[in-house]
C-alpha cells in the first residue's frame, strides 16, 4: 500500500498559512514549519476520510458540499459565484487526488517531538493548547472519520463541559459538522457555521419561500444588512448549537454507554438516523428548547424550527404543531409539547435499548418500526 500523498499548505489553501511563531513552553518547542506539517497531515486525513465516504452522499448535496469547499479552500468571497468552468475542474482534479488516497492509512501528528495517533484530540490539544490552535477528531454519520485544525477563539466552561470555540479554520473536510461532542468537549466551529448559514441563505433565496428561516432572517435583519446579519447569526446561533450539545451530554447521563454501543452496531442507514433523531429530539426537549424558551429567544426559536427537519420532525409532528401556535401567539403549546416529549423520548429509548439486548444481531428493521411508530403516537 503506498503511503498518503501529504499536501504542502501552500496548495491546500494558500490564504490560510498559520501566522505563528515559536513559543517555548513545558510542552516543549513548537516550530512554525512544524505547524505546517500539521496543516499538511490534518488536510491529508481530511481527504483519506471524504475519499472513502464521499460516495455516501447523495449527488445534491455531494455538489453543494464541492462548491462550498471550493470556495472555502481558494478563499473566494460569500458574496462571489464560483466559476462553473474552474468549480468543474477542480472537483475533477479533487475526485482524482481521493482515488489515489482510498486505500490509505491515517497519518499520524508530530508535535513538539511526539508521535500522535490521528484520534488522538485530547493529547494533541493540551500540545496545542498554548498555541491558540485547537484540533477535533471523531467518528460521525454512518462512520466518517472527521478531522479539524482551527484558531480558538474562547473558551468556556458550564458544569462538566468544556467548550472550544474556534473560528478561522486550516484544515477541514467536504462536510463539516459545525458542533460536536467528544467526551465532555464541545467543539463549536464558527466559519464552519458561518459557512452552513450561507448556504442555507443562497438555497433559500432561489424561491424565498415563507417559513421558519424566513422569520429568522427578517429577526436578524438580512435585508437590509446581510453581512452584519450573517454575523450576527453565527454568533447567536453558536449558543443555540452549544446548547444543544449541553443536551447531548445531559441525555448521555441518562442513556450511558449502551446507547453509543447500540447505535454503532445497527446495519441499517435508516435505522441509525432514526436512532440519531431520536437522542436529538431527547436532547433537544431537555436542554435547548427550554432555555430557548426562558430567554425569550425568539430569533433562535425560529433558528431552531427552520433546521427541525428530515427524520426528526418525521417523529415528532406534535413538536412542529406546537411551533405554529407558539409563533401565533400561543407558547404555552410549546411549552406543553417539550414537557411531553422529554418523557416520551425517554421511555422510546428504554425500549430501542431493551429491544436492541434482546437481539443485537438484528439489522435494525424491529428498531425503525418502534421509533416510527411511537414517534406517530405522540
């Protein structure tokens, strides 16, 4: 097996060289060219991993997500279009770099005259740490390694979770998740959210069809100020994504380790997103909403609403229900509909659990049938 093309950061992305010099601490010495080695193996990871699973993705959104990334790596403006004929061929240039890296291994980072595994996040950033830089690394949808290496920009602590917030990013891949969590560490990614918004902006305004995303644009003004909207968003918005993860941790307390077992052994694409949608509904009806609720937070109620979609809302249309009437007036509904469903979310996942011990070799299709049903029974 021949070893992984590594890539100069120069032809990654050559906007985006790391403006760093040496600092000497008990770590130990970090170079400049060292963190461009960095950059170098993160973006090469990046590419084993999108050369492997780009071919999941359905063709819309695998186009969408090359325009983007596109656009990210040549540094081009939102507010720029992409050359059609230079899009094309550098996705064909990109399609041809990841049959060369398919079958390759992972490589391992080299800092501070240390070897690390590529999963290695929580060893690396506490190299990294004093550098501002902060690095991710986990396991997401239907098994895509994903890595990243951004700048950090804060960070927080709220009770067990500590929070990285990182902006500016040198290395990333085709479809960046802009919150995760890694035990007990909250990433949250801006111009990865930054990014997202956009997109979601330039798709709507094709039909600007009304709805959820409209009255959160009317709510942050985007008429009449679009870029000070977008940031404006991020930022808010960040909190709304943080606070989701608040969730996830709360509903892992309650789930524990048989959840994260069960869920990575089910065959089924459409039983694991069902799975997903149903920890995200349990997390979201713990945490998010009724802190959304209690500040008032009405732009980011909107936010929120606009993204419940595909398999969660499938699930859960009394929750979609409830935002009709909170948005006519009427929150109490809403309010009705998250006390519901924290109980009923719970109980769904001590069944998944109970029938998933009872048969841990199935593939999933008793499991879809019981979250179908009893999300329609809500």
């Amino acid at each position: 097996m021949s070893p992984p093309r590594a890539l100069s950061c120069e032809k990654i992305h050559p906007f985006h060289f790391v403006p760093l010099f040496a600092k000497q601490t008990t770590e130990g010495c970090i170079l400049k060219p060292e963190i461009g080695n960095l950059v170098s193996a993160v973006q090469t990871n990046c590419n084993i991993s999108d050369a492997r699973h780009a071919g999941d993705m359905t063709l819309c959104n695998y186009l969408l997500d090359m325009r983007e990334f596109y656009r990210w790596e040549q540094g081009i403006a939102f507010s720029a279009i992409p050359e059609r004929e230079k899009v094309g061929k550098w996705i064909a240039e990109r399609e041809a770099l990841w049959q060369d890296l398919e079958n390759s291994e992972f490589m391992a980072l080299h800092l501070g005259g240390r070897r690390f595994e590529p999963f290695d996040a929580p060893g690396i950033n506490a190299v990294l740490a004093p550098h501002g830089l902060v690095y991710g690394a986990g396991i997401g949808r239907f098994g895509k390694p994903q890595f990243f290496l951004g700048e950090l920009k804060r960070e927080e602590r709220r009770d067990v979770a500590r929070i990285l917030i990182t902006d500016r990013e040198y290395a990333r891949d085709l479809s960046p998740a802009p919150a995760a969590l890694l035990e007990n560490t909250i990433y949250l990614r801006q111009e990865s959210l930054r990014r997202w918004l956009w997109e979601k902006i330039e798709t709507w305004g094709v039909r600007k069809p009304q709805g959820a995303f409209k009255e959160t644009l009317d709510a942050y003004g985007f008429a009449e100020d679009p870029p000070g909207a977008l940031q404006r968003m991020t930022e808010e918005e960040s909190e709304t994504l943080i606070l989701h993860e608040l969730g996830e941790i709360e509903a892992d307390r309650y789930l524990g380790n048989a959840w994260k077992e069960m869920r990575s052994g089910i065959g089924s694409r459409r039983a694991e997103l069902l799975v997903r949608a149903v920890r995200d509904n349990l997390a979201d009806c713990l945490v998010t909403l009724p802190a959304l609720l209690e500040r008032k937070a009405g732009a980011s109620i909107h936010f929120w609403f606009a993204n419940f979609d595909g398999m969660r809302r499938e699930i859960f249309p009394l929750l979609a229900s409830a935002y009709d009437g909170w948005n006519g007036g009427n929150a109490g509904l809403l309010r009705v509909a998250i006390r519901d469903g924290q109980d009923h979310w719970r109980v769904v996942c001590r069944q998944v659990l109970a029938l998933h011990g009872a048969d841990p070799g199935n593939d999933g299709g008793a499991i879809e049938s019981l979250i179908t049903a009893e999300g329609i029974r809500l």
